[in-house]
C-alpha cells in the first residue's frame, strides 16, 4: 500500500501543508529570539501603557500556534482525511 498512488497522494498532501507552515514557523520564532537577544530596544518600545513589543510579538506566538493548528485541522478534516478513510476501507476491504 505504501507505494500506491493513492497514500503518495495522501502523503504529499500532508507534507505540501505541514513542511512550508512549520518552516514559517521556525523561522517565526527564531526572529522573535533573535529580536529578543539583540534588538533590545526595539524590543522594549512601547505600544501602549505597560505593553511593549516584545509582549505584543510573545502574544502573537501563541496566536500563530493555535491558528496553525486550527487551520491544519481543517485541512486534515477536508482533504486528508476522506484520503485515508478511503485507504482504509481499501486495504480492511481486501483483508
């Protein structure tokens, strides 16, 4: 089954969506540490009272997380998982 066309679809239908999000992501981060130990005052500018930038972009780690999750969710529940279902009725049909 593994050299189908069928799972190559459903494997390059994953990795199509979690390689480029987690590169992104990576180098998301990487930037915010990065800002963190060499852009100090940059960091520390404030935006509104006692916020500063370096709350704001630590916030919006979070955020980035949970929408990643969220939208690979949604991409799983749409497109990859009807794939393997169908893999699986296949292969528990030939069984």
């Amino acid at each position: 089954m593994q050299q189908s066309a069928e799972f190559g679809e459903l494997r390059r239908g994953h990795r199509a969506f979690a390689f480029p999000l987690t590169i992104a992501f990576v180098l998301w981060y990487l930037g915010y540490v990065l800002l963190s130990s060499y852009a100090g005052g940059f960091m520390a500018v404030k935006v509104a009272g006692n916020v500063n930038v370096a709350l704001v972009l630590g916030v919006a780690q979070f955020l980035t997380t949970f929408l990643i999750a969220w939208w690979y969710s949604r991409h799983a529940a749409r497109r990859l998982d009807p794939q393997a279902e169908a893999i699986k009725n296949r292969l528990e049909g030939d069984a």
